[in-house]
C-alpha cells in the first residue's frame, strides 16, 4: 500500500457553523456570550463568523428558562413537523423559525455543525451532550479540548436517540453537540464559568478552521458515557411531593462511580436511601435545578471507549 494513503475518515468540510445562546433563557453565560459575539461582529463587521442566534430572547429578555414549553424539547423530527395551531405556544414557533434559518433538519440545506450553549446548576464540569458516539467531527473536536485545557473537567455524554428523535436544538445541524458548563446557579453569570465557556468556543472554532484547512487530525480513544436512566425523587403517593433531597454523599459528585448501596438520598425525617440497582453506574445532573418539574432528581450512565478513527476534510468537496 502506498505510504501516502489515508487510512481515516474523510468528512465534508464545515462551511456553515452557527453558534446559538440563550436556547434556556436563564443559562446566563451562553446568553451574554453570544450578545459579546454579536456586539464584535457588528464593531468588526467579520462576515467569517459563524452564524449566531440567541435562541429564545423572549426568555432571555425576562431571565426565564422558558417562556411556555422547553424550547430545546421542540426539535424533533415529528414536532417541527406537526401541524401548527394558532395557539401555539411560543417557543413552538420558534423553533420552525430556527429551524428555518439553520436547517431544515434532515435535509443537504442544513448548517454543518451547531454547537449550543448552556449551563447546569450540577457540578458537571465542561460536558459536550450529543445524540451520536460515532459523530467524528464532535468527538475530534471533545480531544482536541482535553489536549489543550487539560485542566478543565470534560466529559462527552450520549443520548441515545436516532437523528429524528432528536429533540435539541443541536440536532437540526449535520454534526454538532450541546456544550453543557457548570456548575453556575440559573439567573447568575458567573466569572470563571463564563471563561471556560468562551475559551471552549474559541477552541471550537479554531478545530474547525484546522479541519477546514487540512490538518489531519490522529485518531484514539475517547470515552463516553451513555444514559442508561434518569431517576426520580421519593414521592408522597398522596400529594406526589418529593420527601427527600439528594444525599450529601452524592451532592456534587457527578460522574463519580455509583455503586449497590451507596446512599443517593436523605428523607426530610432524616433517613438515609441507598441505590438499589444491580449494575455501578456514573451519575449526573444530579440535582439540576431546572430538572424537578421533569421529576429527574440525577440520571446514570456507562462509560464506554469508543476509538475514534484519523480524521481530514475531503480534498474534493464534491466527493
């Protein structure tokens, strides 16, 4: 074999990327990065900047992390395609309007890549959240971050959905993820997580430009953690309140191992409930603020490696 044959992935180059903010309007460092971004592309008039939308600025406007229903539940292959009422709920149109100017999803029209800003009350660190473990472009771009902030918790989740049931924001792009930062209480910005934010994205970029240029990226291993399950709060069977709050032991420990008996929550009364599931686990979100109403008090995952192969843009874009 030739010694100059490619032995990796070749992908389409990334000629149409949009970065989007404020999809949960009260994710404060996603929403004032991308009005920085936008406040630069107008002092600089830089038409090489991606695409920016602030995503729900009536929620942004009112610092709500959604004005009627979950702007980033609403991207789906069947809700942005069932019929639209004239009482639908706000953020339902809004997302046929996203999903307008950066798709439509699914189809040769949409962005190359999406990354979407947000932040969690959970001490997660810097998590890329996508639908896909075999998205080579998003996956390249998870090790190039562990390569240059080493200092910087990261982790890479997988929710395993197919591309139409997909309900983010992210997914109506060809490639792209969630970028998922904290922890940072809803309604604050915080210094040091808006930082690491804006520094993430600017790495983003710059691997996309990388990629676009020709670098060739060498493949390796990644690992990924998988959702298993999401796990709700002990309920009364009456008046459906949560009777406990998470335990101290598990407080801030996300994507710590999970093992059979360790304790997960501490009844109002004072008792101690143990993990009862057969199989060790790595939790997170654990007690995100915005995921009582959704009755999720943390969910599980399993870390997998998944090896990701060498990686170039095609030399023939019509390929």
């Amino acid at each position: 074999m030739p010694a100059n044959v490619f032995l990796g992935a070749c992908l389409p180059k990334l000629s149409r990327v949009a970065v989007c903010g404020g999809t949960h309007g009260n994710e404060l460092s996603g929403v004032y990065l991308i009005k920085e971004l936008m406040k630069r592309r107008r002092e600089a008039d830089d038409e090489e900047q991606p695409i920016l939308v602030l995503s729900n600025p009536r929620a942004a406007q009112q610092c709500l992390r959604y004005i009627e229903v979950d702007l980033n539940r609403c991207f789906s292959h069947d809700a942005l395609n069932a019929p639209l009422s004239d009482s639908a709920p706000y953020e339902v149109i809004r997302s046929r309007e996203i999903n307008a100017v950066l798709g439509p999803k699914g189809s040769a029209d949409s962005v190359d890549f999406i990354c979407d800003l947000h932040n969690t009350t959970a001490n997660m660190g810097l998590c890329f959240i996508s639908c896909s473990d075999s998205d080579w472009i998003s996956l390249h771009i998870f090790k190039y971050l562990q390569l240059c902030i080493p200092d910087i918790p990261m982790r890479y989740l997988h929710f395993d959905l197919s591309h139409d049931e997909a309900y983010s924001l992210d997914s109506v792009g060809k490639h792209g993820f969630a970028m998922e930062v904290g922890p940072q209480p809803h309604g604050v910005v915080r210094s040091n997580v808006y930082t690491t934010m804006k520094t993430a994205l600017e790495l983003v970029l710059h691997w996309i430009r990388l990629f676009n240029c020709g670098t060739v990226f060498e493949g390796g291993p990644v690992d990924v953690f998988t959702l298993v399950k999401h796990v709700d709060y002990p309920r009364d069977c009456s008046t459906h309140d949560i009777v406990a709050a998470i335990h101290p032991l598990l407080q801030d420990k996300d994507f710590c191992l999970l093992n059979p008996g360790d304790p997960v929550f501490q009844t109002f009364s004072g008792e101690t409930i143990t993990y009862n599931g057969s199989e060790s686990l790595y939790p997170f979100f654990i007690n995100e603020c915005a995921y009582y109403e959704k009755g999720i008090a943390f969910s599980l995952s399993r870390k997998s490696r998944v090896n990701v192969p060498s990686l170039r843009a095609n030399r023939d874009q019509s390929r």
